[in-house]
C-alpha cells in the first residue's frame, strides 16, 4: 500500500519506546491522542504525558494503535525528515538583499526554499519577519510560549522596513516585538544593512527602539 497520509518516521532509537513497540523507519505516525500532530513542537507536546495513544500506519498498509505508559520527559525516540510536517511557512516578501535570490544555479534544491516559519525559528534559530503569522499562529506563539524566537527587524521605521521587505504590507514591526515581549517571548534580533537605505541615522533609531 503506497500513501502519503500522516508523518514518515526515518529513525527509531534501538533503545527507545518506538523500538519496543517494533516500529520502523517507512511507517507513518498519524496521530497521538487522537490528535494529528503539525510540526515537532506537537510531538513533543502530545508525547510528554504518562499516557500516550499512538495510531500508526505501517508501511505494510496495516493500522495499529498502541497505549503507552511512560514518564512524561521519556521520548518515543522517533526521527522524522523534517521538524515541520504540514510544509515549510515560505517567505511572502521580496528583499532587496535576499541571498536566495542571489544564489548561483545548480545548487541543491534546499537552498532555494525561502524559509519564513516561526517554528523553524524557535526550533532550529532561523530568522523570521513576523510578516506571514495569522491570528491562530500568534495564539499558539503565546499559548504555547515559544521562546526564543529570531526577529529579522532590518529597520523599526516602517517606510524603510517596507522598501527593505519590497512589502506594503508589513505590520510595524514594534507593536509586534511588543506583543511578544509582553508574552515573556525572548527575542534576538537581527538588521541585514544596506548601505544609504538602512544605515546611519536609521541604523541608530533601529538600535535605539530595540534597546528601549
């Protein structure tokens, strides 16, 4: 049976739970708790109770579920391709400076994904805009309390963060550190600078708001 539904485990740990429970790398991790899980930070979430559900799909095509009791900070030792499971959040703005852009061809494809995904950022410290959150990801961002999380400010005036990001659409990007701030969100921040547009008296006013 060939399928694409739920997440591809690639690693089991030897000395795991997933091996006792005599999983392979090919099967499919659909849900846990009755809950299909998005991204890592669900798995991590899902799993760290003393009673987990698992429903998985084997690559023979069969269904199991499985009841576990375990501590809450014991992991299953499952490893997946990719921290995300529901695809990549890509970047919706067009930067002046944007290295991907800017790359020769014939590199490997992976090089080429314009990453702007908020758990690619408390996960693995990628850089974000804050540009592409919805309403429903700014909830979990608090709910959840994903910190740190890596800010690309580039300028806090919004007409030259807009000229930067080649976006009218962009929130002030002070009111959105605010939110997070008030959140108890750890924030690191970054400004790529390009000389004449975003340096000089802007650079200064870019510290000077971060600092406040």
């Amino acid at each position: 049976m060939t399928t694409t539904e739920g997440v591809l485990i690639v690693q089991v740990d030897p000395e795991g739970i997933g091996a006792e429970l005599q999983l392979k790398p090919g099967d499919r991790l659909l849900e846990i708790n009755g809950v299909k899980p998005v991204d890592y930070i669900d798995y991590l979430r899902l799993t760290a109770e003393t009673l987990v559900d698992l429903k998985i799909r084997k690559q023979s095509g069969d269904l199991m579920e499985f009841e576990i009791e375990k501590e809450p900070e014991e992991h299953l030792g499952l490893g997946f391709d990719s921290v995300v499971f529901d695809g990549i959040r890509t970047c919706n703005n067009h930067c002046i400076f944007c290295f991907v852009n800017q790359l020769p061809p014939g590199q490997r494809p992976t090089l080429y994904v314009k990453d702007d995904d908020y758990r690619l950022s408390f996960l693995q410290g990628s850089y974000i805009t804050l540009t592409n959150l919805t309403a429903a990801d700014w909830e979990r961002i608090e709910e959840l309390h994903l910190s740190p999380l890596y800010i690309s400010v580039h300028a806090t005036d919004p007409p030259t963060r807009q000229k930067l990001l080649g976006s009218k659409a962009s929130v002030p990007i002070i009111d959105q550190l605010k939110r997070l701030a008030a959140a108890g969100i750890t924030l690191h921040t970054q400004a790529v600078i390009c000389p004449g547009i975003n340096d000089g008296p802007i650079l200064e006013k870019t510290i000077q708001d971060l600092a406040a």
